[in-house]
C-alpha cells in the first residue's frame, strides 16, 4: 500500500467517523439508551471499506465532499444495523465484533434489535441531507433500498440460514454472496456515482463500475472465508473458525484454500480490467485499483 | 358508519390487499421462505387505518389513485415490519397477531426478524415506484424515514421498553405514544397530502391536516389502551389484558376507564375542529370525519 494511499485511507475513514459523530442523534438526547446502541455499533470499528468506495468514486466523477460524507455514512448505517441483527441469539449468536462485545452483549437484545431497526430509517433522513438534485436523491434512495432488500442483503442473510449444513454449488454459493455482501459493496460504488457530475450519467462509465464493484463485492467475500480459516479472533476482531466449526458452505470448503486464494487473485484481476476500460480522462483510477488491492491483501 | 362510508372502506381495504398481493416479492421467487413470511405478515389481517389515511387524504387532495395504492403499501410494510420485531420473544413474546399465529411463532425467530428486515427497505423500493416529481418523491422517503425512526416509531418503543414497571406522568406517556403510534398515522396523512396536486403545498392545508392527524394518533393509543382491558382476545386477535400483567403504564392505569373513554372522545372532538379549518371547497372532509369516528368507536 503506497504512503499516499494510506494517507488517502486515514482520512476518508476519520471523515466517516466525524459525519457520523455529528449526525447520528446524540447519545444525550431522549431516549438515551436507543442513540447509544446505535452510535456504540457505528462509531470506533472497522475497515469502512464501502465508505472508501464511496469516496473513490464520487471524487473520480467531481462529486461534492459533503454529498459524498452523508452518503457514505448511510451506507455505513445500513451495513452496521445488518451485523447488529446478525450477531443476535437468534441468528449467529455472536459476542466479539471489531475487538468489542456485540450491540446486544452490550445494550440487551431487544435494544439491540431497536438500535438495527432504527439505523435502517437513519440512513434514508441521512441521504436526504445530500444537496443533490431530487432526480439523484431518488436514485441514491433506489440503489440503497434495493441493495438492502431481499434482491440483496437481506436476501443473502435467508439463503444463509438456510443453508447452514446443507450442499451448495459453487454458483449457488457465488450467488448467496453477491446478494448478501456484493450487492451492499456494488451499491456503495454506484452511489459514490450517483453523488458525482454529469459524466456520472455515462452508460460506458456506469457499466466498467459495475464490473469493478461486482468484482471486488466477490473478492470480498472469498477473503473472508480465507480469513475465518487463517487468521485468529484476536486480529479479526470477531471469532475466527466459526464457518467450519458450524458447517457453512464458503469458498475454502468447496475450492481448498489455494484454489479460494487463486480465484479472489481472479477477481482482482477482473477488476483492474474493468478499470482499464474507463475513460483515459478520468481521474482517480489507482486509488480503486488500490483499494481492490486493499481487500485482496487484508488480514483482518 | 354510513353504508357509503362502509363500501369506502371496504374497497380501500380491498385495494390494499390487491397492491400487496402483486408488489411484495412472490412466495415462489427465491429465498422463499423470507418472501413468505414477509407475504404472510402484510396479507390477510388488521384494519388498514394507516393505508384509510392515506386514501381519504390523497383523494381529497386529488392525488393519482396508483400513487395512493403504493404509498399506502409502503406504510402498511413499515407497519407490519414493528409487529413482527415487536410479537418477538425478546421483545412482546406474543404468539398471537390478527388471529393467526405471530410471524417468529410460524416460521421461526431468525426468519422473522429477516422479515421484519427487509420490509423497511421494500416499503422504499415501492415508493420510488410512484409516478410523483422527483421532489415529492423525497418528500415521501422523508416522512417515512422520519415516522419510523428515533424520533418516531423506533424511539417510541425504546421508551416503551425502558419503562415497563415503572411510573410515567400522563405527559410522559403522551409523548411516548405520539412517537410509537403517533409518528405513523400523522406521517399517513402528511404522504397522502404529499401525493395531492398543487394544495398539498399551501401551509394551512398542511397545518390543519397535521392537527387532524395528531389528535387521531392520540385518540387511537387511548382506544388501543381501552380495549386491552375491555375487549376479549378473540375479537382483539391479539392477546388481551397483556399491559395490566406486564404492569405497562397505560391512559387507563393512569386515569381510570371511564375518564380514557372521555379523552379519547376529546381528540376526536379536535380532529373534528381541525378539519373545520380546512377550506370549504376541499372535497371528502367527511369521510375524515367518519375515519376519526371509526378509530374512537371501534371494538377490536
């Protein structure tokens, strides 16, 4: 990772934790204890890695920083309130997130469960502080929703819980993942667009970013399941070795652990080319083959 | 209730039903079982009062019938959405919704919550179905974003939840139900409006309709309260009696019966004086009139 990069990194991930300190509600405000869970589980954790989308690709198009920090944050909103409800009893039963005990492990379950569901509602009053025209306000709106719905995340979270301890396909597993990741990750790509000038009207433009972000949304994933199996809890930041431990069908169980390290190298690959095939003009294009690179190379 | 009144109703209902039935995601298209469930807790049950508001409203205001049928859907997926989160045994534990067995109680803890999930950004996706200008399409995403979130819908069941078994004052509680109940059925009437022609922008149309909207939100809380103790579980659908054994505050355990059954009789009264404000030549004002009367008298 280049010092530039890094630099370029910090500062995106220090702006999504500042836009989120101001416009979450704040922990002092009535009813305390919901604005707490909510602001516990999005501020202080993670990579922010569809925020840097957002960043990286709303600049490549001259978007306006302020767009481009509420956005980004909504994202984040949505993303945060899905491990919130994942980690519950019900569902993974999960105490560690990002080095810290769970929203639920924390705050009870039933204000945890409070905290996702009003996040969700948070991120739509967030996107509707951009200055955008209405036209990409409304787009902004139908990329998140959809994204979010069960054509995506949600989608993929049913497909998983129904899955656990049955055969999968590697198609089968392919899509489960671009629904339950990929499809948050190729939104926060076309969102960044959607925040940006007219060029990011293109069709050209608009279809190579797609490939990126279906690309690294499927490198995402296949890193995660490598990681579940090599790294430990400690650097994770969430309990290593639950895949296996629980019988879910991931990359490294159907392929092996040299075949799931080639395929991610693939998917890096078909993102750098589809990167190749933006307009020579553009602005921008090593920092999303960086951040590609990002997520191939993470340990944690 | 007028038989004119009643055939409205019932048609309206009908309409619900039908844009339900052909906009939420097919129980046969994959993951089923989340689209089940999510059919399973929209159709087939309750009264529809949010979706009535919107009709009676956007009618008066000469609002497109096909943008009425989809707004008045999104509200009901947000509606649905609480109950199911709300029935779940960390929160309720309530086996019983409509008559029909909750939605954890039939298809599990896990696949409810999902349910419950992807609701919220359904009811997004269908209002971005619309045919509004843009501008009125944000208007909608932020009224409901707004009603459902901390400082509505959300909020108002995280004070629910921190004050079981403890006192409230009759203002604390007002508060509390205007954001938990409230928010939702003012926020139906300002989306009907908001689908309206060019009236839906003039200020005192707006004032008047927000104190109409107001005062049956109230009005439907204190009836809500009533019935648990007056009516039996059968006719509720849900379970009765819960609040006094779970020692909710409620306006009966705080006034008594009979001074409730007076109140709510006042907001009703309210309700009607603040559609007297609105202007004379605005069709329809009696069947706000008749909505108001059916929230204040119903039995179940």
């Amino acid at each position: 990772m280049s010092s530039a990069f890094n630099d370029w990194v910090k500062t995106r991930q220090a702006r999504v934790e500042e836009t989120a300190c101001k416009n979450l509600p704040k922990a002092d405000l009535f009813p305390e204890p919901l604005h707490e869970a909510m602001r516990y589980s999005v501020l202080g954790g993670g990579k922010r890695v569809r925020p840097l989308l957002v960043y990286a690709v709303g600049e490549m198009l001259g978007a306006k920083s302020s767009d481009l920090d509420l956005t980004a944050l909504a994202i984040e909103c949505v993303h945060s309130y899905s491990l919130i409800h994942d980690d519950m009893p019900c569902m993974d039963n999960d105490m560690l997130r990002h080095g810290k005990p769970t929203t639920h492990a924390r705050f009870g379950e039933a204000m945890a469960m409070l905290a996702g569901d009003a996040l969700q509602p948070e991120a739509f009053c967030i996107l509707s502080k951009t200055e955008l025209p209405a036209e990409r306000k409304v787009l902004l709106v139908e990329h998140l929703a959809q994204a979010s719905s069960t054509r995506g995340m949600c989608g993929g979270q049913a497909i998983d819980l129904s899955m656990v301890g049955k055969k999968m396909t590697l198609e089968e597993l392919r899509r489960m993942h671009a629904m339950k990741t990929g499809a948050l990750l190729l939104c926060s790509v076309l969102m960044g667009a959607a925040c940006g000038k007219e060029r990011a009207d293109e069709e050209a433009i608009l279809a190579s970013l797609k490939e990126y972000g279906t690309a690294i949304g499927l490198a995402f994933q296949i890193v995660d399941d490598i990681l579940d199996v090599t790294a430990d809890t400690a650097l994770l930041g969430k309990t290593a070795g639950k895949d296996a431990k629980e019988d879910k069908p991931t990359y490294v169980s159907l392929l092996g652990l040299e075949s799931a390290k080639e395929m991610a190298k693939e998917q890096y690959e078909k993102a750098c080319h589809a990167l190749e095939q933006l307009p020579d003009d553009l602005p921008g294009k090593e920092r999303l083959r960086e951040i590609a690179y990002f997520i191939v190379g993470r340990n944690y």
